[in-house]
C-alpha cells in the first residue's frame, strides 16, 4: 500500500452516523476529525491520523474539509481540539466560522 498511497489523493468524507469527518485514501480510513453536534454549531474535539501515515498534511485536509462543509451547512465551530484550534489561528478564512459559546 507505501507505493499506491504515495500517488493517491486522499479524500474528505462525512460520517454524520459517527459525528465525524474522515480522511480517506485507497478505500481505508487513516484519520478522523471527530465532533459533538450542537442546534448552531458543532464541537470539534478530537483529530487522530494513522500514526503509519502522519506527517502528509492529511490532518489538515480532513480539518479544512470539514471546515467548509461546516461553512456551507451553515454551523460555527467550537474548536476544544488543539490541531483544529491551531489550524482555524492560522488559516484566517476560518475564523469567521468561529462560534461565541
């Protein structure tokens, strides 16, 4: 799988039954960004990736993926985990998504 992962894209997907949002390469799921749902918003409180495949930026595909589906269903975000905290600081076009508990 080394081989095919290297030239393979790794797609975003919703798992509204799993309140998550995974990064998927090859038909396998090797990361997550994991929410709570609220009325107006949802928590963001756990990211993972496979330790077999960290250091691609596959944390931040799955959390800027999630981030603009969150954008387009309307929802603000509570970002409790660190990654996502640190991701929306440093990526300024998501800080509007950012919600006032």
């Amino acid at each position: 799988m080394a081989d095919s992962a290297a030239a393979a894209p790794v797609t975003v997907r919703h798992a509204p039954e799993l309140h998550r949002y995974e990064a998927v390469l090859d038909g396998h799921v090797v990361g997550a960004a994991e929410y709570r749902p609220m009325p107006d918003h949802v928590v963001m409180h756990h990211t993972f990736i496979d330790a077999a495949f960290r250091g691609r930026g596959i944390a931040a595909l799955v959390v800027a993926g999630a981030l603009d589906d969150l954008r387009a269903r309307k929802l603000g975000v509570v970002p409790s985990c660190w990654y996502v905290a640190e991701y929306i600081e440093s990526h300024q076009q998501y800080r509007d998504l950012l919600h006032s508990s």
